[in-house]
C-alpha cells in the first residue's frame, strides 16, 4: 500500500510504525473473513481492512468525521485478522496510533467521555472496584437490566494461599478487577504451583497492568501504570523472580507488549524489555513442569474458551486445551473456537449490543456439548460469558485445583 502522511501525522511519535504498518497491507481481504463485527455488520468499514483505510485516510489528511471514530470503536481489538493475515500485518498497533491521533482532532459526546472517565476511574483501582461492586450487588435487583448483567450474583471466596517456601519464585500479578470478581483465581494459582515445588509471590504496589487506560483513550496514563509496576517489580526481579505470571490473558498480552511501547523512554527502555521477558501466562508456567504431582479426579466434561489474547495476542492457542486433556479432562468439541465472545476489555460496556449478540453466538457453540463447566483463562470473558450462560463458567486453574485429589 502505498502511503503519503499529512505533514501533521509525520510529527506523531509512532509516525514511522504507522507507516510501516500501513505500507505491509496487501489488500487481499482474508482478514474480512475472520473478523466477527464485519460478520456481524457486513460493513467494509468495519472489518480490519476498512478500518486501515480509515486510518490511512485520516494519517494522510483527508477530512475526517466522527463516522471514522464510530468504526474504530467497533473494533474489539481482538486480533484474529492478525491471525488470519498472511503479510503479517501489525493490525492492533495501527489501531492504537490511530485511535489516540483521532482523540486529539475530534471531541467525543459528552455522554461517551463520561463513561470512558468513569470506567478509567473505576475499574484500574481494585479498593475502588471493590467497594462499587459490593453497592452494586446491594442494589443488584434495583438496577437496570443492562447494569445488572455486569454484576455476579454470586462469587466464590477465595481460600487461604500457600506460605512461601519453595527456592523457586515466581511474581503474579494480582489485576484491578479479578481480585473482587474471581478472588480465587490466584489462590487457586498458588496452591497449584507450591504442588509443583513454586511459590508465588504478589507485590502490593503492582496494581493494573494499564491497558484499561491504554484503551479508553489515555494510552500515557496507560504507560504510567506501566512503569508503576516496572518499578514494583523490579527488586523482585534482581532478587531471582523467575517469572511474573498473569493468570488473566488480556493482563498478560498487555504486558508483553511493555518492552515495545516503552522503547523509546530512556529511563525504563531495558526494564520493560526485561519485564515482558519474564512475562508468561500461566499455561506457559504449569505446562513445563512435571505434572505427576497433579493427580486430579476427573469427573467433569469442560468446555475451554480461548480467549483472543491468549490465542491471537500472545498465540497460546490449543495450550490450555493440551493440558487439560493430558490431566485427564474430557473437553467437548467447541465450533469456531477463533472467535471473540465479545468481552474484549471494556467493550462489553461500551458496545453493549454487539458485545451481547457476540456472547450469545459463542455461548451456544460451547454449550453445544452439554459440558458440566465452561473454563477459560481471562477473567473478562469469564463474567461475560458468565452472566449469560445457563452453565457455570470458571478459569481453568480453578477447576484443575478443585479436582485434585
């Protein structure tokens, strides 16, 4: 593709990624294929090929109207076009350049800006989160339909995690909102990893991993965030920490991608290379050791949903799945497994229609096999499926921890 920025898109600090990106598409369209808004809307504008048109033709200087913002939000940044592209194709970094210049040249409504500066007030802030969720599970039959889908009518307590006394340690990354939505989660994490001879460790300061702000229109906030938990970690990290595990993949991708985006930053450059370094989801951990340890009772039939970020993000894809079969786990077979179940971050809140008709479209493939649970690996899509799903929905480590024996 060829391109020419305007002399203004030639000033943005990621001009030349842009432009880059920009000139690997071929326009050959396979990405229109496996892009779950186009399959929704059939608009050509909102598929990752009609949005990189979009973003070529605002990068270029050509007049720009809030119907080219309605079509990048649409997105769910799920990056299965990056999947199915075969120029390999940077799609989702595009998409950030592009969303953050467009913020700068048009004004949102105000009911939009509202919500976006609520949810960064919110959700990154895990005491904050806390106690809104408790009002709101309060309230809970008080409340809209649309709000009270959001709200858990029940959450399972988290039990008591191991003490620390292995030599071998590993960091974890607790989140913002898992540790009021999914307690158990990392407890469940750190008692199957002490089994294995690991002990986790959480350090306090380390809060969200940024990409909430990252993606609601504040990417330095985002990068803040980030260099708050570089900063967290690092003795950790010089003292011997193996490896910062997240067990919430949308967590893990964003994390992965510190090094890149905090390239050209002198003061933490090197740290937030090393940082996504030692970054792994917590398949990459429990899959290299020796599982015999993990002796499980297996008595349930599970259907796993991959999350977009472990499986096109970070291309994890099948490594959960793998697991749990060679744990003795009996997985139905799930139709169009690549597709996104429409949680994607804050999407589910932002693009509530869509994101509902995208739930009930994988919560019918999954549910096809009549599965006692249905497990994944990132707490957004776990409430989101959750919520609509007459089967209970789980994060695998929380299954494989119950079932053993």
């Amino acid at each position: 593709m060829q391109t020419n920025l305007s002399e203004e898109a030639k000033k943005l600090p990621r001009a030349a990624e842009a432009e880059s990106i920009l000139r690997s598409c071929v326009h050959c369209g396979f990405c229109t294929a496996t892009c779950p808004t186009y399959q929704l809307l059939g608009d050509e504008r909102d598929g990752p090929r009609g949005r990189i048109y979009l973003i070529k033709a605002f990068l270029e200087g050509e007049e720009t109207t809030r119907e080219t913002q309605i079509h990048l939000d649409r997105c769910l940044s799920c990056r299965n076009c990056e999947t199915s592209c075969p120029s390999g194709v940077n799609y989702h970094a595009l998409l950030d350049i592009g969303r953050d210049a467009l913020e700068a040249h048009l004004e949102r409504p105000r009911n939009e800006r509202w919500l976006r500066a609520g949810l960064r007030w919110a959700v990154p802030e895990p005491t904050r989160f806390k106690w809104l969720l408790k009002a709101g599970q309060a309230f809970r039959p008080l409340l809209p339909a649309q709000l009270k889908d959001k709200i858990p009518a029940q959450i399972l307590p988290a039990k008591a995690r191991p003490e620390q006394r292995h030599s071998r340690r590993m960091l974890v990354l607790e989140g913002c909102v898992q540790p009021s939505l999914s307690p158990n989660t990392n407890a469940a994490t750190a008692r199957v990893l002490d089994r294995l001879g690991i002990s986790v460790q959480s350090i306090s300061e380390a809060g969200c991993c940024g990409a909430v702000d990252y993606h609601l229109d504040a990417q330095q906030q985002g990068l803040d965030r980030a260099r708050k938990n570089i900063d967290a970690w690092w003795p950790a990290i010089e003292a011997g920490a193996e490896a910062i595990i997240q067990t919430a993949s949308g967590c893990g991708a964003f994390v992965k991608e510190y090094g890149h985006l905090l390239k050209e930053d002198p003061a933490y450059a090197d740290k937030a290379a090393r940082v996504s370094e030692l970054a792994k989801d917590l398949i990459e951990v429990v899959e290299k050791e020796d599982l015999q340890p993990l002796k499980v009772n297996k008595d349930s039939t599970l259907a796993f949903h991959c999350p977009c970020t472990l499986q096109h993000a970070q291309k994890l894809g099948g490594r959960v799945e793998s697991l749990l079969k060679n744990l003795g786990f009996s997985l139905t077979a799930v139709a169009d497994g690549h597709l996104c179940c429409g949680s994607a971050g804050s999407y589910s809140i932002t693009q509530p229609e869509l994101a509902s008709e995208l739930r009930d479209q994988r919560l019918t493939a999954l549910q096809a096999g009549h599965p006692d649970k249905i497990v994944t690996a990132n707490i957004g899509c776990q409430t989101h499926l959750d919520a609509g799903s007459k089967t209970p929905v789980r994060h695998w480590i929380e299954v494989v921890e119950e079932a053993l024996d």
